[in-house]
C-alpha cells in the first residue's frame, strides 16, 4: 500500500500545483480557494497518515505558507479541524481513506471545475435564488445558454493558453 499512496499523494500535490500555479491569473485565485476547501479532508488524512493522532493545540495552529496573520490562523483552523476529523484512525485506515479520495477528486475535478465557475460567472443566474413557478422554464432556458457561452469562451482561453505553452 506504500507505493499507492506515494503515489496518491503525488496525484493530490499535482493537482493542487495546477491551482497554486495559476492563483495570480484573473478569477484564478478562488479556483485555488475552493479547491483548497474542497480537499480539506485529504489534508487531514495526510497528516493522520504520516503523523497520527493531532498533537498540536487548536490556539498555535497557524499555516505557515500564508504571509497574513488572519488568513493564516483562518487555514490553520481549518486545517486542525480537517485533521481533528481523523482522530483515532490507524495510519494505514488513514492511508486508504486519502487514496479512495484522491481517486474520488481526480475523477469528479473536471465537474468541480465547471461548477466553481458557473457560481462565479455573473451571466449565469444563482441557482440558489428562489424562482417563481411560471419563470422557471425561462430561468432553464437563461442558465443553459449561459453555460453553454462560458464553455465556449474557456475553451476558446484554454486554447490560446496552450498555444502559449501555459498547460504543458
């Protein structure tokens, strides 16, 4: 099991580089925000993995990589929670847990993906806003079609970014 989640744990920092790289594009940065949320649990997992149980109290947990002390204490708490949520698991349950997720992410991240920037995008209607009955067939018509122009517009992006070299 070593092997696979080496390499489970390679998948999920790849993945996570993919984000942590294009951070400082346009609308970049809550990509990498939500993906961060998104895998909370795979942290915890890892640490539970390599550590074990939580050691550190809940007050000192800071993340070291952000430069903000509020953002910092914010991830750090997240993340102590994230990592709380694992206490007594044995290493190799932890283990296992994070290569199911990871697969679980790198299979649902696409979808993921297309749904962060729907919720972003503001030609496209909040899906949690209350519709009347008699315009919800209008609010279809208006959400497909948005979706369907933002599509267009980040494959059209992605292209010239390859063109670029950006995706390699």
């Amino acid at each position: 099991m070593d092997n696979e989640f080496v390499s489970a744990v390679n998948t999920w920092k790849t993945l996570r580089a993919r984000f942590d790289q294009r951070k400082g594009l346009k609308y970049e940065f809550e990509l990498f925000v939500l993906f961060e949320e998104e895998t909370l649990p795979i942290w915890g997992l890892y640490q539970q993995s390599i550590v074990g149980d939580i050691n550190v109290p809940k007050k000192d947990y800071h993340d070291p990589e952000e430069e903000s002390w509020m953002w910092g204490w914010m991830k750090g708490n997240d993340k102590w929670h994230a990592w709380n949520q694992c206490w007594g698991m044995t290493k190799e349950e932890a283990q296992k847990e994070l290569i199911e997720q990871v697969k679980s992410l790198e299979k649902h991240l696409p979808e993921l993906i297309e749904k962060w920037k729907d919720e972003q995008d503001p030609r496209i209607p909040d899906q949690k806003a209350w519709v009347p009955e008699e315009d919800r067939a209008h609010w279809a018509e208006v959400t497909a079609k948005a979706r369907k122009e933002r599509r267009e517009r980040s494959a059209a992006q992605r292209a010239h970014e390859e063109k670029l070299g950006m995706w390699k």
